[in-house]
C-alpha cells in the first residue's frame, strides 16, 4: 500500500492535485485538482451519473443551489445538531474532535524511561510506565479543555446587510437541496414509487481537523441519492443499495479485499437515521468511511412540511391516500473517491532493474486514454503522422501528443499517470529510402507491457475495443506482437 506522503508528492508532480493557495502557504483544508486530477475526478463522478442516474428508469437528476434559505437549516437539524465535539490543548493551542482523540499516535514523553519521547498507538497503554493519554496527543505536555459542541456549518451574510436576518449557510450536505425540491421534481417528471433524486455538488463542513490530503478537507464534492420509497418498503431498498453500492467500486478496478461494510451502531447513528451502514476504505491512514448509506426514514420530507407549511407528501393511487415516502441516501464523496481510486491503482514495479511506477486506473477513469509518441522527432513524416492521428483520435478520447523525451521516458511518464495506451509511429509507419510505408502502429498496454501492431486504418475500432477490456484477445489475433 502506498503511503500518504509518496501519493501526495506524486498528485502533486504530476498534476493531479495541488495545495489550495499555495504560493501563500497553503490551506491545510482545501485542495486545488490539476489538469490530470480535474480529468480523473470529472471521469469517477460521470461513471457515478451515467451508473446511477441515466442507465435507470427509475432515477432523475438535480443541481441545486448551494445557498439555500436559512430555515433550511432548522428544519433539518443541522442547526442543532451538526456539531462535533471539540477540545483544545491549554499548552500548544491545538483542537482536536474529542470522538476522534483515539485514532492517532499520542506523543508521550516517559517519566520511566528519564522523559524520553514515545509515539504510542492511540488508546493504547505505555509499554514502560503504563500510563495511559491524558494530556494532548501532539504536544504532549498540555492538559485539554472540557468537550464543546461546535457546529460545523460555514456561516455567510446574503445581501449587502450582515444582520441576523441575513444570515445563511454554505450547505454542509447536498441531500436537503433534493428534500426541498422534491414536490417540484415529482409533479414535473409525474413520479412514482419507488424513485430517486440524484445530485452532485460541492458541500462545505468547518471541520476541526482536516487531514490526510483530500480525505477530509473543508470544500468537497458529493454524489448523493435520496430513494424515496413506500413506508415499509425501506428496510429491503436499504439492503438492496448497500449492496449496489458496494459493487460499483470493483466495477472501476477497486480491489475488493480493500473494501468493507461497516454497520453503525445505534448510539452512532444521525439524528434522522434508523440504521446507516458504510462502505469503508483501507486507505494509508486505515480502514475509513468512503460512502454512508442511511435510512434516513420520513425525517426530513417531514420537517420540511412543517417548517415550510407547504405539504411534501405523495399520492397512492393504489391506496388513495397521501402518504410520506421513507427514503435511503446512498451518499458519496467524489474527493474521497478519487483519491480511492487513485490509491487503490498505485504500483511499483520492478522491469529490467528498473523501478516502475503505474497507476492502474480502469480505462473509464483514466485522465489520459492514448499517448501519441513519434519514435523520431527529427524525422518530419513521423511527426506529422503522429499529430494527424492525435487530432483523429483526440476526437473520441482524450488523446496527448508527446515528444519530449527518448522513447523509455516517455512510457514511463504515461505509466505513471495510468495511460492505458501508447501509440508509436516509427521508421516503418511512415517508410524511408530502403523501405516503404507499413502503414501500421505499435499499440503498447500499460499494464502488461505487451505490444501490437496495428494497420493505420484500424487503430480507432481497435482501441475501441481495447477500451472494453479486449486486451488479450486482439493481443491473440494481432500479425504483429512483440
Ligand atoms: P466523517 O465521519 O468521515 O466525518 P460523515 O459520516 O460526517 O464523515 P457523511 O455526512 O455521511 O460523512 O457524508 C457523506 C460522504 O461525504 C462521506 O462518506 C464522504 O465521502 C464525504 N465527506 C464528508 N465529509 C467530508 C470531508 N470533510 N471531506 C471530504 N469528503 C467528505
């Protein structure tokens, strides 16, 4: 597994994703994506619409506004009860979520052993003097402060006026612009049971203590699903989308063994929830949340009746009656995501004493689908063949054009950014004085290494192929491997 820091060098030197506002310093909490990151990220959340919402009959789409009226935010709780417990160090001034203090190394300075500074796993005992963490876990001197309950939304003014009136919120969830707006969506598609709204936005949290890269930062994306469904009918759509979901990550390449459900326990569960279950990541850091799915009950179509006054109710034509669906939240990060996906596809490797590195991604998600490379970039045929099939190709996948560099290079560039394929127009493509024009080109396959030659004319249904996962069988028929 690779660690935290190599992956963020390698986001970083590669264009994936970089600190926000890092000529001033940075923010530890907010992340700019790249142009191979923006790529990446954009592929995830569009196999996640076209997967969730457009290959289903019984799902619809949603983009609603990230500044909503601030009564939003009673109603759905979020003004009473989005808040983390936190506590600060009275030495070093550090604050740390309180429910969290147990899950990283506690720096301990030993009185048995003449003071000397240990990092002891969290929750765990001293081997030497057998204390156990009182102090803060990274200064390890400071006594820290009583829990207090801090809300974690982004509070803002809309309007010229910053009075109370004005105040509003950067939404901390995309769910509630779905809640909302669910009358309007059901009378203008003319719904029924059982359906869902699916949405993806930015969402906003002030979280105490952002970290580990993009993992948990203040700014994210999220790919949530509201399915509303027949009251009683809940618990069975609750299990059919915790399975759903916990098959889409392999479909993209996710290592299975890398994946894991989590059931909450009861204690654990959000204020609107009757039992939430979520799919876990072995991620550098450990094994952590990557999607919730929460039966959220009839909780907020509810509260939002009340507090609106405006009935958010569903007509049974079966029972005629108005009822109010339960609905299951099958709710994703796509920042988390991509950097699962981007975790999950590091390898090194070792070929012929050279290390390697390759990010594995599945095809759909790749940033880069083809590299063009002339193999001679002083010969001037090869060039100009090689961009007239750049811009060809470029018209169905995201095509790059390189010559920088001697051949190796450039493979192993293209390697390291999970290109799944390298085009190369040589010598014989374009033919020379002793020989004429082949007309073919070397396709190269990032993960095995393996080469197929290629007539000019069909490089396009082959690579159309090869997208598929056709690999070995062209690899198999082609005249040419090497
Ligand atoms: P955590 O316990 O890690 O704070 P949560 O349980 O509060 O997460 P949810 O409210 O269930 O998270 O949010 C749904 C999804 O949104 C999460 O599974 C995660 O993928 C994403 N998410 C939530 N908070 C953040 C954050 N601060 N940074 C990046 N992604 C986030």
């Amino acid at each position: 597994m690779v660690d935290m820091d190599k992956m963020v060098s390698l986001c970083k030197r590669r264009g994936f994703i970089f600190q926000s506002s890092e000529i001033y310093g940075g923010t530890g909490s907010c992340w700019d994506y790249g142009p191979l990151g923006v790529e990446l990220k954009n592929n995830v959340k569009r196999a996640w619409w076209r997967d969730n919402v457009q290959n289903r009959a019984d799902m619809v789409g949603l983009d609603a506004s990230i500044l909503m009226h601030s009564r939003v935010w009673q109603a759905s709780g979020h003004l009473d009860h989005f808040t983390d417990p936190m506590v600060d160090c009275r030495a070093c001034q550090r604050r740390f979520r309180s429910d969290q203090l147990d899950d990283d190394l506690w720096v301990h300075f030993c009185d048995a052993t003449k003071g000397n500074k240990f990092s002891i796993p969290g929750g765990e005992v001293c081997k030497h003097c057998g204390k156990k963490r009182t102090l803060c876990p990274a200064c390890g001197k400071g006594e820290l402060t009583e829990p207090r309950q801090f809300n974690l939304m982004f509070k803002t003014f809309m309007g010229p006026v910053e009075d109370d009136a004005a105040v509003t919120y950067l939404r901390p969830e995309t769910a509630q612009g779905i809640f909302v707006n669910f009358d309007n969506v059901v009378q203008s598609m003319r719904l029924k049971l059982p359906f869902g709204i699916a949405q993806i936005g930015k969402a906003f949290r002030n979280e105490i203590t952002p970290g580990n890269f993009t993992f948990r930062s203040r700014e994210f994306e999220q790919m949530e699903i509201e399915f509303f469904v027949m009251p009683g009918t809940d618990e069975e759509w609750h299990q059919k989308w915790i399975d759903e979901r916990f098959a889409w990550y392999p479909k993209y390449g996710m290592r299975k063994e890398n994946l894991r459900l989590r059931e909450h326990d009861k204690d654990e569960l959000a204020h609107y929830a009757k039992r939430t279950a979520d799919i876990e990541y072995l991620f550098p850091m450990g094994w952590s949340e990557l999607e919730g799915i929460a039966n959220r009950t009839d909780f907020d179509l509810k509260q939002h009746a009340q507090f609106s006054g405006k009935a958010l109710d569903y007509f049974d034509e079966e029972s005629k009656q108005k009822i109010v669906p339960y609905v299951i939240e099958p709710s994703a990060g796509a920042d988390r995501g991509t950097l699962a996906f981007l975790v999950d596809a590091y390898r090194e490797e070792e070929v012929r004493g050279e290390k390697r590195v390759v990010l594995n991604f599945h095809p759909e998600l790749a940033p880069v689908k083809i590299a063009v490379l002339p193999l001679l970039k002083k010969n001037e045929r090869i060039v100009e063949t090689a961009r007239k099939l750049t811009a060809e190709l470029r018209k169905r996948w995201y095509t790059v054009y390189d010559d920088t560099a001697s051949i190796g290079r450039l493979y192993r560039r293209q390697d390291e950014v999970g290109t799944p394929f390298c085009v190369t127009v040589d010598v014989q493509t374009v033919g020379d004085e002793k020989a004429p024009a082949d007309e073919k080109v070397t396709i190269r396959d990032r993960n095995t290494m393996q080469q197929v030659r290629v007539a000019f004319s069909s490089v396009e249904i082959v690579i159309a192929k090869l997208m598929d996962g056709h690999w070995d069988e062209i690899y198999r028929d082609s005249d040419w491997a090497g």
